[in-house]
C-alpha cells in the first residue's frame, strides 16, 4: 500500500506490521503454542513404533546442513488424533522440568517439538494403523528423536519413540548471514556453530575473487551465545528453551574494493590444528555512498518462516513464507542488498525456530547483505524497557535477533541504525522503542536524516517495523490511528495527476507499507481514505532500483510469481531536492 504524506523531500519506505490483526481466529497464534507439552504423559506401547531412517545424516556429504528423513510408525488404535513430534535434543524425556508440581504423579515432558505432522497425513494410516512420513531437518547442533502422540494436541500421551539419528558432524558451522558493516568498505558475515571458543577458534577466510589463486585472508570472528537465564518470559524459557542454543560466530571483511567480487568460506580450527570447513560463497562488494550505478534493494516485513516437508507447524499461520522466499532466492541475481524489517521468524518463544528460520533465507543471507530490524515479534514483552507493555515476543526480548543477525547499531540492544549504500541512506528504526523527542531514538532519527550529503545520496529511506499512521489497515482504523494530519499534501502532487510517476519537487512524503512477507494477511478498513493509492491483500515485497541521482523506480511485486503489480517512478535533480516545499522556507526579510 502506498500514499501521500506530509513530510518534505524525504522517500520514506515504511514498513508495516501487517499481521496486527488476523484475518480469522485461528490466524496469529504460534502453532506450538497449541500443543499442552506440560500435560504430556508418558505410556510406551510395545505394539507401536517409530523408526527413522537414514540414522547419519550428511554421511556423503560432511557440508550438508539440511536432510530428509524417513519416518515409519505404527499403532494398534490409530486415531485422527494422533501425531508425530520432532525433537531436538533426542533425549527430550529426562531431565526436570519447571513447575513440576502442577501435575503431581504425571511424568512431564519438558520441551516443545521443533515440529509435528498428524499421523492421518500419511494415508490409509487410519485404516492399517500404519504410515510414513518425511521430515526435513537441518543441522542444529544436536541430535534427533521422534515420536508418536495420541490425545491430541491438548491432552497427549507418548505412545512410542525411535532411536536417535543424528548429523555427522551436529557442531559444524552452518548458514552464513552477510551484513553490512559501520563502513561502506566493511562486510560482516555470522554464522552458527556447535563450537565454543574453548573447543576451536572461529574464523573466516576470504579474498578476490581472480583467475589465479591469489592468497586468502583469514579474519578471526568473536563468539557470542545466550542462555535459559537470559530470556525475558516463560514461554522462551521454559518449554520454549532448546538445550544447545549454539554459538553465534561473527568476522568482519574490511577494506573491501567497491563492487569487486570475494569469495569466502567460514571454519573453526580445532586445538589440535585441524580445521572444520562451512560451505563456500561469494558476495559483491557494497558501491561507495555516493557512486552513479545502477543499485537496486529489496524491501519487505513480517515474513516469518514455513516447513517444506508439509509439516503442518505452521500450515495455517506464515502461507506466503516460502514463496517470497523461493521468489528471491530465484532472482538472486538481479538485486544487491536486503532489508527484512522486522517480525522474522515470529518464534514467540521457540527458540528452535531461529535456526529453522537462519536455514530458510540462508541462500540468500549467504550471498547478499541481509539487514534486519526489530519487530514486536522480535522485541516486545512486558516490563523490559519496550515501547508497548505486549507479550508478543514470547519471552525473547530481542535476545535472539540481537545475537544471531549482526546489524551496525552503536548499541546492539538499541535496534537502531544508518547503512549508506551507494546514491542510499537508510535510517533503520525500532519502533519497539521510544523515539518521542528527547530520546536517544529521537536524536538518532534526526541525526541520520540531517547529515546525509542529498547532492551524492540523494534516495533518503527511513524504515520501522511499525506504520507511522499512514494506513488504512483495519486494526488501525479501529485505534484511530490511521487519519492523516489536516495539513497533509494529496496525492495530486503526481505530475498530470497520474499516481506512477513523481517529477521535480515534491511537496509530500511517499509512504510504503510492505508487511505482506508471507505471515499471516489483516484487512483493510471498508473507510479508504484519499490519500491511499494503491492497496493489495496478498503476499508480496517490494524493490527499489536507483538507475541514477535522478531516478528512482519503485516496485512491488507479487511473491507467487514475482511479476510487478504497482510501481512508480521518481524523478528529480539536487536543485529540486533544495527547493522550498510544505512548511519549509519561511519567508524573511532583513528585519526578521
């Protein structure tokens, strides 16, 4: 959705939590939530059974992160109740679980699956009491079980478990994510591993690209990690909390040339000098702010996460999730940088759901600069020094996101941020936060969108998870929140009054709402106001092209076939960038 707003010369791109609201109850709930792990009891049958198989995974292959498992089960009284779990660790019966004297005499299971399948999926298992399933798993770290449930959702009961298949190597590192550093020259690559700084010394090697061999660098990477305690809610610390959290390994790639390409490869290098290697990639060095080029950006929200193997995790929850993803993974080669604005995997507390998440954009976190910012999926719980007093982080508190994505804030735990890219600004915000005047926010805002030089990047982008008011978004309607100020400038500033095209000086802002990333879609209020140009209730994002200091073209493009359904294009030179528009300019004199 996009219209016109009031704030002068600036493009302000503003993304959108588009899943306030859900389309039907049944939309907006974490589908692990449904599952009553806490009441779970446990009574193995010897007539039913699971089995798994193969039990090594990544055996040819000691690079590959992801598999499909085959899963055989069993039951004498199959039911369409019944369901198969996966678990990670194997072992997710031991262990004391919290509050355990809320069901006194009843053995509890302490974690959530990382996902689960029912049973009747696999046809005729109603019928013979017989079925096969399969999984796709990625490494995490750990090994893996699986088991058989009846009861249902709300009141299950452990039927049977396989044995435990396991990786190869479950402490390789896996799935790079590229950043962008504090400087243009600057790259940062994050990666996820089973290795502590104790265990082997985390780096990664990296150089040119050329036709000779050339001599690589190798950059050692800092460790971080986190732990049950760090967590902010019940949900992401209890039956949310996953045992080997990993360690989160980040190198910085500095004094990079403009647009040259690199190749790299991230590895620990145990104590006894061996080195355990991660996949290979190349990247594209980012232009220098300022540089005439051709540049182009992908922009979206909200997209969360979806399972390929059909499992029904999150079936009626993030449908366009893969899709959008699948979309740019295909046409990774026609654009350059990434901007995910807030709301990623929407864990709510799961934490295994991260890596499932880090796995899924890997293709392209690997290969281009993957931005993030913090949405209130990501940051929001109460009491923890947020904006909104909410509890849909589940717990996490922006302490995942915080630590498995790198981002060039000053603070990491203030999720705000400026990245130059080229004839770019972005002014990246946290509207989880307060940015009222007087707050450090506040002061960031104005000292991104004041310093940057508009003569060289004159493409100035201000992006927040949440809408600035500027939608005509259901839920907003109903807060009241979505009229737009009386001195607002329509949308008529469209030269011949046409809604694609914006030439010379511009008396408005042009507002985007992108939050249709693959979760869950809201509606649109019945009310549309004037100055809503263009609106779509489907899954997309949306993609700006810079063909020079005087073009712009804006896109917005369907994630079921990545074709273009709206798009505008701008056009102005620096003059117009300095002339007087709405409420600028005062008129003076020598006696004013």
């Amino acid at each position: 959705m996009r219209g016109m707003g009031v704030a002068p010369v600036v493009l302000a791109a503003v993304l959108a939590m588009a899943a306030v609201v859900s389309a039907s109850p049944a939309e907006g709930i974490q589908p692990l939530s449904k599952i009553a792990i806490h009441k779970a009891t446990v009574n193995l049958r010897g007539s039913a059974y699971v089995r798994a198989t193969p039990a090594l995974l990544g055996d040819e292959d000691e690079l590959e992160d992801t598999v499909w498992v085959t899963v055989k089960f069993s039951s004498e009284n199959p039911s369409t109740d019944d369901w198969i779990a996966v678990f990670s660790p194997a072992d997710f019966i031991s262990g004391s679980c919290p509050n355990p004297s809320r069901y006194p005499g009843e053995p509890l299971l302490c974690t959530a699956p990382i996902k689960y399948q029912y049973a009747n999926y696999s046809a005729n298992y109603l019928d013979w009491g017989k079925g096969t399933i399969r999984f796709q798993l990625i490494n995490q770290r750990s090994d893996f079980s699986f088991a058989l449930f009846s009861g249902g959702l709300e009141n299950p009961t452990l039927v049977a478990v396989s044995k435990q298949v396991a990786f190869k190597n479950p402490k390789a590192p896996v799935f790079p994510r590229l950043a962008q550093g504090k400087t243009h020259g600057e790259m940062t690559v994050t990666w996820t591993s089973g290795y502590d700084i104790s265990e082997a010394y985390p780096f990664v090697e990296w150089g040119v690209v050329t036709s000779g061999s050339g001599n690589p660098t190798r950059t050692p990477a800092g460790t971080l990690t986190f732990n049950r305690g760090s967590m902010c809610g019940t949900r992401a610390s209890a039956d949310g909390w996953v045992e080997r959290p990993g360690f989160i390994h980040t190198a910085f790639m500095r004094d990079l040339w403009p647009n040259k390409e690199y190749f790299y490869k991230i590895g620990h290098e145990l104590l006894n000098g061996t080195v355990v290697w991660g996949k290979s990639y190349t990247f594209k060095a980012p232009p220098t702010p300022g540089q005439n080029s051709l540049q182009r950006i992908i922009v979206f929200g909200d997209m969360g996460k979806a399972e390929r193997d059909g499992s029904n995790e999150f079936s009626n929850y993030q449908p366009g999730s893969l899709n959008t993803t699948d979309t740019l993974i295909e046409d990774l080669d026609n654009y350059d940088i990434v901007f995910h604005i807030g709301d990623m995997p929407y864990a709510n507390g799961y934490l295994s759901q991260w890596d499932q998440f880090t796995a899924q954009v890997a293709p392209i976190s690997a290969k281009k600069p993957y931005m993030i910012a913090s949405g209130n999926h990501e940051r929001d719980w109460p009491n923890t020094g947020g904006f909104f007093d909410v509890k849909d982080s589940g717990g996490e508190c922006g302490v995942p996101a915080e630590t498995m994505y790198y981002y060039p804030a000053e603070n990491r735990a203030n999720f705000w941020y400026k990245v130059d890219y080229g004839l770019f600004r972005f002014c990246v915000a946290d509207s989880e936060h307060d940015w009222r005047e007087g707050t450090p926010q506040y002061k960031f805002i104005e000292e991104c969108l004041s310093t940057v030089d508009r003569k060289h990047q004159p493409w100035l982008i201000f992006t927040a998870h949440r809408v600035l008011g500027y939608s005509s978004n259901l839920w907003y309607a109903d807060q009241g929140s979505f009229e737009e100020p009386a001195e607002a400038v329509a949308a008529s500033q469209c030269v011949n009054n046409e809604r694609s095209h914006y030439s010379g000086t511009m008396n408005g802002t042009i507002f985007v709402v992108a939050g249709g990333g693959g979760s869950h879609l809201s509606d649109y209020t019945t009310a549309i106001p004037k100055w809503s140009v263009f609106r779509d209730h489907d899954y997309g994002f949306t993609k700006l092209t810079a063909f020079n200091h005087s073009s712009l073209l804006f896109e917005y493009k369907k994630s079921s076939d990545g074709k273009v359904y709206d798009s505008f294009t701008i056009h102005r030179d620096y003059r117009d960038v300095l002339s007087c528009v709405h409420d600028s300019c005062f008129p003076t004199t020598l006696a004013t």
